[in-house]
C-alpha cells in the first residue's frame, strides 16, 4: 500500500511540472487522509469481527457448561422452593448461597443490606465491573400438595401461623443466579473485568422492619450497606419469571414496572347510634365517596397520553357493632403510574379529593402515601446492545414485552447505574399462558426446563458487556 502511494505521489508531482503544481499540491494531504481513514476502518472491521467472533465462542461455551449443570441447578431451585424464608429472615438461603460462592473461589461478602450476600468473581484481565442480581424471599401463601418439593413452612406473623411458599419465583431466580456464577466461575481466566453477584433479601418486603420506617426494602438497605461503594458497578441486570412461553425473553427498553406507593387515608366523624344517623358525622359514608372519587383523580387527572396510572383501594376497616357509626373508617391502598411527574402530580391530587370529598360530608381525611418503588427504567442504549445476546439465549424467542403493574425495588440499582430487567416465560407448554396462574398465587408453577434459558440468558449478557464496554 505504501508503495503504490508513493508512486502516485510522484506520478502527481510530475503533472504538476506541466503548469498545475499548486492545485495538485493540495490533493496530497487529502489523498493522506484517505488513506489513514480506509486503513483504520480496516482494522476497526478485523477488531470488531475479532471480538464478534470470541463472543460466540464464550456464548457457545456459557450453553454447554448451562447444560451441563442444569440437574445441580434444578436441585437448587427444588432445595429453596422446599424451605422458603419470608423477607429478612433468609438465613437458610443466604448461607446456601455464600458456601456455594465460596466453594467457586468467588469473594464473599455476607449481612449485606440483612441478610443479603454479595459475591465478586475477578476474571483474567481488568476491566469493567458488571452486577447481576436475583432476590431470595418467599411469600406468606399456602402452597397446594402435589410437587413432591412442596414447601410446608411455616412462620409467626402478627402473632398468626401462616404458611410459606415461592409463589413469585424467587427460589428460580437464586438457583439460576447460583447457578450463573458456577458458569462464569469456571471462565473467569477468559474474562476481561469481574462479575458481582447481588444475592438480595426482602425484594417483598420485610417481615422484621415496619414498612413506614422506609427500611423495609432489601434493595434501598443494600445499596446503603454500601453494595456499591467499594464496588461501583458499570451495569446491572436482572430477571424475573412469570407466566409466558417456556424459555421465551420478554424485553422492553425504557419503563419496564410501576412505581408503587401505600395510600393510607383515615377518615374521621363523630360516632353514634346507627338509627338517628343525623346525630353523627358517619365515615363510613364519607369513606364510600372518597373511593369512588378516587378513581375520578385517575380518569379525569391524569394525562394519559403521557403515563397511565392505577389508584387500588385494598383494605377498609371500621366500626365494631352493627348499629353503631363508628368515628373512623381507615382504608389502605396502592398507586402505581410510570412517570416520575405524574406520581408526584397524582399525590397531590388524591389528597387533595380526599380531603375535600370527606369535607362534603362533615368528615375529615387524613392522607399518608408512602413511597415505596420508583419506576424500573431500562437503559435505552444497554436494552438495544443485549437484544442479539438475548436473542441467541432465548429457546423460544424474544418478543417485546410490555409495561407491568407490579413494582420492583429493583429499581434502586437501577437508578445508580445503567439497568436492564427482562422477564422469563416459565409455563409449561401443555398450558397456555394467557390462562397459567400469575405471580402471588399459590397455584403459580414453573417450568424447570426454562431455567438453563434464565441462566445463559444472564451469564451471556454479563460476559458480552465485559468484552464490548459501556452502551454509548
């Protein structure tokens, strides 16, 4: 190349004796110029081939070696479903997962956040820190006979018995999280930077902490405790399983979940005898109007054209006796909407209908809302750079997926670095989905064959943002 560029340069400079030396002159640096460029660009194409190619490799082997353990990680998964803990109270899991992480040569770091562990894998060369996450607790639900896995837990709540069960998927999410760092464990010399490993307790909530203390999410204490401090992670990704075609990823980039927040609203009256009701100031009846109106702040303030929006009354209580009005009515609820502006736009306006719906009646209203979770957005730039990854993990293809009601305190990771949340189909492929009992229901089931899906799906997009860098 050099050659043939000299003798055009000469070539050049000889027409240039014939009267047009300055103009041709000039070409020089451009012709220069070109030449660097298409020589870059050459190696940029042969660097990027290079790097595609070693990615499918590493993907290549991230199956295999999925596969191979997929008995130990069905075992795993059988083993946390059997023994679920409620949220705080993981000591079980927590400590199955830290002597797993351990026996790998992983770094372990345990009581991250309560109960939370966290565990850093350091590949062969330096690089870019990238988290995957997965929460532990169960639920406070009575788990059907039949799986010969069944759980049979119990736990004191509120000084009641309640039985437990994963009826969130949550003992799928540890195992394959578990069984992720078993898999990248065994390639770490092939890694360029190092992998952490959020085990997270009380995703649900706590069982130990009252939820108005604002501690009571596992996610919120962890990053407190510093999960992030020593260790800033460049990225973050998580999955949830939920009713869908076996081993099908639903993706979606922007808003994936709600926000949620607890309305507490206490409307009070003056307490009397249920048969001269002019006596009283009922909040009972103040209490049915500010429900209904409340679903009036929904269709008639918030712009839907920018974010929707859900105002879910889910508890009423008051009064003790049939013909006594009482002199409070106190009701608890949910507001869940997508856009940071409109939440703070729908609690203003439900306290505002509240207060001045219970003053039509005599009644006064007290509004609490609580924040909770804010939404989970999905980097934009990461969601389309891990879109092919999760095209080449799914067994049943990627489809776009949609906006959930549901909440996830995942969102607090999320919010201090780039975040990617995608959920995995695990219904048997005798049922259909749209029928398959969701989330929270003690009937909710999940197809063990979509979890090497889960676990490539989470290894290949740890290792392909590694070797590719930070989404521009």
């Amino acid at each position: 190349m050099f050659n043939k560029f000299s003798v055009t340069q000469q070539t050049i400079m000889g027409k240039s004796a014939n009267g047009n030396s300055k103009s041709l002159a000039k070409l020089i640096p451009l012709l220069i110029l070109i030449y660097v460029s298409l020589t870059a660009s050459g190696q940029t194409t042969k660097s990027t081939k290079a790097n595609s190619s070693a990615l499918t490799a590493i993907e290549s082997k991230i199956r295999d070696k999925t596969m191979a353990i997929e008995s130990k990680l069905i075992g795993w998964r059988r083993d946390i479903h059997q023994n679920p803990e409620l949220g705080d109270q993981e000591e079980r899991t927590s400590k199955l997962v830290a002597e797993h992480l351990r026996a790998l040569g992983i770094e372990v770091q345990t009581g991250v956040g309560g109960t939370g562990v966290v565990g850093i894998l350091k590949g062969g060369k330096p690089g870019k820190l990238v988290a995957l996450r997965a929460d532990m607790d169960a639920l406070a639900v009575k788990e059907p006979a039949g799986l010969p896995f069944a759980s049979k837990a119990t736990a004191q709540i509120n000084g009641k018995t309640e039985y437990l069960m994963h009826a969130c998927g949550h003992d799928a999410h540890t195992a394959m999280l578990m069984a992720a760092a078993e898999v990248l464990a065994s390639m770490k010399s092939e890694l360029t930077g190092s992998v952490m490993f959020i085990f997270q307790p009380a995703e649900e909530g706590s069982s130990v902490v009252e939820p108005g203390s604002g501690k009571s999410w596992g996610a919120k204490r962890m990053l407190e405790d510093g999960v992030f401090k020593k260790n800033k992670a460049d990225a973050v990704f998580a999955l949830h399983v939920h009713p869908g075609k076996s081993g099908q990823i639903d993706y979606k980039s922007g808003p994936a979940t709600a926000s949620s927040d607890v309305l507490n609203i206490t409307v009070s009256g003056q307490q009397g005898h249920g048969g001269m009701p002019w006596n009283t100031i009922d909040p009972v009846v103040a209490s049915a109007y500010v429900i209904a109106g409340l679903q009036s702040v929904v269709s008639r303030r918030a712009d839907l054209t920018k974010s929707s929006a859900v105002v879910s009354v889910g508890m009423i209580h008051g009064g003790s006796s049939q013909n006594v009005i009482p002199d409070t009515v106190k009701m608890v609820g949910t507001i869940r909407s997508y856009d940071p502006e409109a939440r703070k736009q729908l609690h203003a306006d439900i306290k505002q209908a509240a207060e001045h719906i219970a003053e039509g009646t005599y009644a006064k209203a007290q509004v609490d809302i609580l924040p909770m979770y804010d939404v989970t957005d999905n980097n934009d730039a990461l969601a389309n750079q891990m879109l092919p990854v999760l095209k080449r993990a799914a067994e049943a293809g990627v489809i776009p997926g949609s906006l959930q009601g549901a909440s996830e305190d995942f969102s607090y990771f999320a919010k201090e670095v780039p975040g990617l949340y995608i959920f995995l189909g695990v219904t048997p492929d005798s049922e259909d989905p749209a029928k398959a009992a969701p989330n929270h229901n003690p009937k909710f089931f999940v197809d063990e064959k979509a979890l090497v899906v889960g676990t490539r799906a989470m290894a290949a997009m740890a290792v392909n943002f590694l070797m590719s860098g930070s989404p521009n």
